[in-house]
C-alpha cells in the first residue's frame, strides 16, 4: 500500500538509496542516510519513507535500519512522531547539536570563541545587508523589532524575537554560507541571550541597540550597520560575562555554606 502524506496525496518514490553492501550494517545505513540528508534529498520538515521501504531501497534488515535510526535521531536529523512517522529535523538543529555538546559545560574562558564567532559572521552580515536587503526583509526584521518593544516584560517572548532578528538580518545578507554559519550556532545564540537577560535592564538596552542596527539598515548605510551591530555584540558579551560571573559566585557561596 502507497504511504500518504497528510495531506492525502500520495508521495512520489524517491530513488536515489542503494544498497548497501558492506558487512558494518548499522554504520553504512546510517553513513547512507546522513549523506542523503545533508544534501536535502529529504527536505527540512519532510516525511522520509516507512521501515519497510527503506529496508528494500538499502536492502538490510529491519533490526539494522532501526538501530541507525535511533543513532540519527540522538544525532538531531531526525524526529520520530508516534503514530505518524519519521520526519527530517531543521538544519539548525542537527548542525548545532555539535556544537552544544562542545561548550556545555565549558569554562568562562572558552565562551570567547562563540563572542568571537558571532562578531566575525553578524559584523559582516549587517553589512550585506545594509546593501542588499529587499523591502520584504526590512519588514521582516521590524517585525521582530517590534516584537522585542511589545514583550520587554516577557523574557521568553523577547528572547525569541531577539533571536529572530538577528537571523532575519543574517537572511538580508544574501549569502547563503554566512546565513547558514549563523544557523550553525543559533541555539547557542539562545543560551546567551537567555542568560543575558537574567540580568536587570538588559532587555531594554538590547532593544536600542537593535532600533540603531534597524535605523542603519534602513538607511543603506553598511559602515553604521557594522558599527552598531559590532557596539551591540561587545554589550552583549559584558553582560554575558557578568551573568556567568554570577551564576559562579552563587555556586561557590552555595558550597561554602553547604
């Protein structure tokens, strides 16, 4: 029986699996299926086919395909919806899943490098996009602009449009490498702005300084655009410097009474 969509629709059958031929089952499977999605043969949001397909497209058994199954969900490729499938994760997900295992736990001093990161690819992007932002792209990073103003009590509301606005920017670039290096490291993006806006009056000094980020972008001005993003990322990294500082005195208050 043809697997359906949602929708209804009947899909059509993708060919470009093989079999695979070599004695390490379970790796080659999964070696196969992570190719196929990090080329987008499966799109973001897609439904990959049934157990039972991908065992005659690979042909291997089914104790073979479920074992790299779930090696591709920890992974983050993947999500399993009980009852309705398997589905292919966002990029985002699965290329900064590394990357929030690397600096989980790591100390203050190695929390640098995602600073440096983030200014060496947002700098240059606000730049771009000062030059080639679309109307469609201005009204979309207003959007989350005026989101951040109408939520400023609302810290998970905020974060998230905080978060937006940066990744609109980074799509106004229209370069598709820094874009997708942005998306890379969003989720840590979110650790930090989380933990920024723990701190008193941090949210509304955010808020202005992305209102001259805006301005500038409006104003097809590249240099004022780096400049105001370049002020915003140094803020942003003091503050997240103190929060950590914090987070580390409480610890060491907590022992020492403990």
């Amino acid at each position: 029986m043809a697997t359906k969509h949602p929708s209804g629709a009947t899909p059509r059958t993708k060919s470009f699996l093989n079999p695979v031929t070599r004695t390490t089952l379970t790796a080659d499977v999964c070696r196969e299926m992570v190719s196929h999605l990090i080329r987008g043969d499966w799109s973001e949001g897609e439904r990959i086919p049934p157990e039972r397909e991908l065992c005659l497209q690979l042909g291997v058994g089914r104790a073979s395909l479920r074992e790299a199954l779930k090696a591709l969900e920890i992974m983050g490729m993947i999500e399993t919806r009980l009852g309705d499938g398997t589905y292919v994760r966002h990029r985002s997900d699965f290329l900064s899943r590394p990357l929030l295992w690397a600096i989980t736990g790591s100390a203050l001093s190695e929390i640098h490098e995602l600073v440096e990161a983030r200014r060496l690819i947002e700098v240059e992007s606000a730049g771009f996009a000062a030059e080639r932002a679309t109307a469609e792209d201005l009204k979309e990073i207003g959007n989350h602009l005026d989101r951040m103003e109408a939520n400023l009590n609302d810290v998970k509301t905020f974060q998230e449009a905080d978060i937006g606005f940066h990744l609109a920017v980074g799509q106004a670039a229209h370069n598709r490498i820094l874009h997708n290096a942005l998306q890379l490291i969003r989720n840590l993006m979110q650790q930090w702005i989380g933990e920024t806006l723990t701190l008193p009056g941090v949210a509304t000094e955010a808020l202005e300084q992305h209102k001259q980020i805006f301005l500038a972008l409006a104003k097809r001005s590249p240099e004022r655009a780096k400049a105001a993003m370049a002020q915003h990322l140094t803020s942003m990294a003091c503050h997240l410097q103190e929060a950590e500082n914090q987070v580390t005195s409480g610890a060491a208050t907590t022992l020492a009474e403990g």
